[in-house]
C-alpha cells in the first residue's frame, strides 16, 4: 500500500493564481484532512471530510475549498494564492466509527510558495 | 472548543538523557490523547496514544502519563537516542461527536546531542 501520497511535492505561485492540492490515500479510509504547518504555529487544520460527498470547515478555512468526489481523493484548491498562504500543507485520512480512536496517517507534505 | 498548549518549543539533551514534554488541555471532556512524531521532510507519525481511563501507557523507551484533574499529560522519553531527534506533537479529541477532529499542540523540537 502507498498509503497517503500528495501531488505536488513543491509549488511556487504568484500571487493572485490559482491551484489545486491532491491528497490520495489507498487504505479505504472515512475520514480525511488537511492541515498548514507554519513555524511554530503546529498543525492548524483548514478542512476536512467524514466521507465522499461530505465537507465541513476547521480552524483556518479562509482562502481554501476542498472536494471530495471519490472517497480515496481529497482535494485542496486555492483561487486566489495570498503570500499568508505559503506553508507546509499536509493531508492525513483515519478510519472513523463512531466514538473509536482513530490514529490519523499523514502523506508527505506540500510545500508551498506564494511570491 | 478545545485548547491545547505545549512545552517546552525546543529541548536539547544529552544522548542518554531522559526527554519530557508536556501538554495541557482545556476541555475537560476530552478523552484522547496521542502523540506524534515528524522527522524531517516528513509528515508527522503517531508514536503512542492514552485514553481517559487509563493514568500511564509504557512502550518501550517511550511512556505518556495524564491527569485528568490538571488536565495535563506528558510523553517520557528514557535512554534518548540521536535518532529520537524531531518534532514532537500532542493532541487532544473531544468526543462531541464521532466526528471531532484532533486539536495539536504547536510542537517541540526534540535535540538529541551524542
């Protein structure tokens, strides 16, 4: 299994530009996120999802939206790239049922630059 | 909504030396507790993880202890090792619902000086 992959790995934008984040994961899991590491500001998670079809925001939505058509994709899109977006985005997916533990597996990261 | 503060940011330690890192949560109703890991270039790794019924959890040079009366928790790190270098993070659920997502703390960065 691969596990959790991201496409990109690494982005350069300008501001004002749009693109979108790929987030795939092959372990037919529920539950899926993504999250912006900032130095030292930890994780914030922006969006995430508790199944296809389903979305809902997290700390730190603004200037991001996400789809989730296939229950193995998670997308991450920004229309309009500000230089406060320049991060580390990281997606993760867990399996999710009802009040369970669920350790969350991340993918490598996207690393993102806003000029 | 829940509040997770950690520390200390940055801890620097003699291979061989025990590493401790604590956490604090703001919602009493929280109930789970994992730890995670991320190396670097990596994205972060879960490394052991407590529930609210249990006080302590052991795996090998590892061990995370919480008190629900403070509303703290901590990872233990014995024998430390160059290669237990990285980011620590902590992290709390509040079980509103099956659906609450995990709030982390900013993290630590663990040094490990042979």
């Amino acid at each position: 299994n691969a596990g959790v992959t991201q496409t990109p790995k690494f982005r350069v934008l300008k501001t004002g530009q749009s693109m979108t984040l790929l987030c795939a994961q092959d372990m037919n899991h529920e539950y899926m996120y993504w999250y912006r590491q900032d130095p030292g500001m930890g994780l914030r998670l922006i969006h995430y999802s508790v199944g296809e079809g389903t979305t809902a925001k997290g700390e730190v939505p603004d200037g991001y939206n996400v789809s989730r058509l296939k229950k193995q994709n998670f997308l991450l899109g920004l229309e309009s790239a500000a230089p406060s977006q320049t991060s580390v985005y990281f997606c993760a997916s867990s399996y999710s049922t009802g009040f369970s533990y669920n350790e969350q597996f991340f993918g490598p990261g996207t690393r993102l630059t806003v000029l | 909504g829940e509040n997770v503060e950690q520390h200390p940011s940055t801890l620097s330690v003699q291979e061989g030396d025990s590493a401790v890192i604590k956490c604090t949560y703001s919602d009493s109703a929280s109930n789970y507790f994992p730890w995670y890991k991320q190396e670097l270039g990596k994205g972060p790794q879960l490394i052991i993880d407590i529930r609210s019924n249990v006080g302590e959890k052991k795996d090998q040079r590892i061990a995370v202890t919480l008190n629900k009366t403070a509303k703290h928790f901590s990872l233990h790190i014995t024998e430390t090792q160059p290669e237990d270098s990285a980011v620590y993070f902590c992290a709390a659920r509040t079980p509103i619902s099956g659906n609450t997502p995990l709030v982390f703390g900013k993290g630590t960065r663990l040094s490990v000086i042979a």
